[in-house]
C-alpha cells in the first residue's frame, strides 16, 4: 500500500514538472540573476556602510569615556 502512494507521488510529481510547470526562458533567469546580484552588492555595500559608521561611532565614544 505505502509503496503504491510513493510510485503515485512520484508520478504525478514527474507529471507536473515535465507538462504543468512554466519554466522560465535562458534570457529570464540571465535577467533575474543580474538583478539578484546588483541588490545583493548593494545590500552588502549598506550593511558596509553601517558597520564602517557603527566602528567610528563607538570608537569615539570608548575615547571620551
């Protein structure tokens, strides 16, 4: 019985991949990827940003104290 439902769940899940699934085209995923990548260099160069400032700012407060 459970070896039925998994060759079903497999089945259908093939089925689904191969004929219900859109699949985007090469161009689409170039795009996505280059989107992906300039908001992951600009996120990375603000969380920079923070920790440059947070380093200064505590620096100069542990100087005055």
């Amino acid at each position: 019985m459970a070896k039925f439902k998994i060759q079903n769940y497999v089945k259908e899940s093939y089925d689904e991949l191969v004929h219900k699934v859109s699949w985007p085209t090469w161009s689409e995923l170039q795009n996505s990827a280059i989107v992906v990548s300039v908001a992951s260099l600009i996120i990375a160069f603000i969380v920079y940003l923070m920790d440059f400032s947070f380093q200064n700012i505590l620096q100069l407060f542990y100087e005055n104290f």
